[in-house]
C-alpha cells in the first residue's frame, strides 16, 4: 500500500512519526552518555532501541518524521562534524544519510511505494488535475484556501473558533477543486494561526519559535536542538498545536529537557 501503516492504540501516525524521530536522538544521546539505572548493559539496550525505532519509522512510511529525522540529522550531523573540522568523517556522514533512504527504497515496499506515491500526488496537482483523495494535494488546497480566509482580516484573523466554517465557506465561494468530503482545516501551523489569529497571533508564535536561534542556542543542549527542528518541521505539515498531543509533546519535551545544557553527541 501507499498509505502509511498506522500505529497501534489509534495514534495519529504523522505525530506518532515525530515523537519517533525524536526518540532516536534521545536513545543515541543517552548511550553516548552511558546513562543507566541499575546495569551496565542499558546504554546498549538504549543504542539497540533506538535503531529500532529507526527501522520502525521507515516501516511507518510517515513523510512528515521521515524528513524531520534526516533534516535534522543532516544539520547536527554535519554542523558537529564542521565544529570540530573533521571533513573526511562528515562526508562519509553525508554518503550514509543518503545511502539510508536510497537502500531502504528499495529493500522496504511500503517506503518505496509512498515515494512514488508522494511524487504522483504533487504532479498530479501541479498539472491540474483533480487532487481528491490525495494527501499532499488536500494540503495545498487548505493552505490556498487558509490564505484566501486570512484577506478577510489580515491584522486579527476570523477568530479560531469561527475558521472552520470560515474555512468551509471559502471552498465553497473559491471555486475549490476539493469535494466537501475532502474538506479539512490548514495542515500548516502557520497558516491556521495566520488565518485564525492574524499577523498579530502569528507574531508571538514565531517570535517564541525562532528565539532560540537569535541566542544561538546557547546551553540549549543537542537535544533540544533536535527537538527544536523536528518539532519545527512537523508544524509545516501539520497544526501541531491545535490538537492535546502536539502541546503535551511540546510542554512535556521542553519541561524535561529543560535541564539538559551543552551536552554533545
């Protein structure tokens, strides 16, 4: 199948994919630091657990934690690998994250089959045609439609509680090739809160997201690095913060991390 394979206990798979491409960080954090409990062997069950879950998010075939673990991958990898000026290791790092998804296209069916998927589905919304049913196209036709509600007011937006049927009533005046079964909300943080909210609600949001980089990260840790782009990628796809898990994994993350200072890999 194209479709991604959902997680057990009913999770939504695009926000099960980012808590697992965190969760590689963190078991790879953690045997570096030989953390452990009560044996000596848990660093390794750690490593081992986490390269599980490696394996476990390709298997998913989720696009949106796939692209956050190797974006962020690429950028630590490649930014400790500059500081510390070791070149011939950071391109044989390079040659491996884009080895890792070219092999597991071809040895995992269900990623090679939501690769093609996905190439299929941007094409064919880009050419015209009808983008019903297509995830990637539903995608853009809310992110076009959640543009056409934030010109009703730009500053202070239609208000939260009102977008959906702000949102419902645009598809139907736009001209939207959608059907109302197709109908859905932006899956883009930004434009859900831009549209809601307006520029003055977009403000905050940004200005608190992008804080960090202004201090440089500056005893953040590579943790919170890691969450930081992942989390960030996520909110591109979809409105991370508009449902109870997207915040809990933020508050959640950020009140344990919230400890961890300068610690590399």
């Amino acid at each position: 199948v194209s479709k991604p394979v959902h997680p057990v206990f009913d999770v939504n798979h695009l926000y099960f994919s980012i808590a697992n491409a965190f969760s590689i960080f963190v078991a790879l954090w953690l045997w570096r630091q030989r953390s452990k409990v009560f044996f000596t062997w848990e660093p390794a069950l750690l490593l081992g657990a986490g390269i599980v879950n490696l394996g476990t998010l390709h298997l998913l075939t989720a696009r949106t934690g796939l692209l956050a673990f190797y974006i962020a991958a690429l950028l630590l990898g490649v930014g400790w690998l500059l500081w510390n000026r070791r070149i011939v290791l950071g391109l044989g790092f390079m040659a491996l994250l884009v080895g890792m998804p070219v092999l597991g296209y071809y040895a995992v069916p269900s990623l090679r089959h939501r690769v093609d998927n996905s190439i299929m589905d941007v094409s064919t919304y880009f050419a015209g045609e009808d983008p019903n049913y297509l995830s990637i196209g539903t995608r853009f036709e809310s992110w076009k439609t959640a543009t056409l509600v934030t010109q009703k007011n730009p500053a202070i937006g239609v208000g939260a509680g009102d977008l959906k049927a702000e949102m419902w009533a645009m598809y139907e005046t736009s001209g939207s090739r959608l059907r109302e079964e197709n109908y859905a909300m932006p899956h883009n943080q930004a434009f859900q809160t831009l549209a809601g909210l307006g520029i003055l609600g977009l403000l905050p949001l940004l200005i608190g997201f992008i804080w960090p980089v202004f201090r440089g990260f500056t005893g953040m840790g590579v943790l919170f690095v890691a969450f930081w782009i992942i989390f960030g990628f996520g909110m591109v796809g979809e409105s991370m913060l508009e449902r109870q898990l997207g915040v809990g994994m933020l508050f959640c993350f950020w009140t344990v991390l919230r400890r961890e200072r300068t610690s590399t890999i």
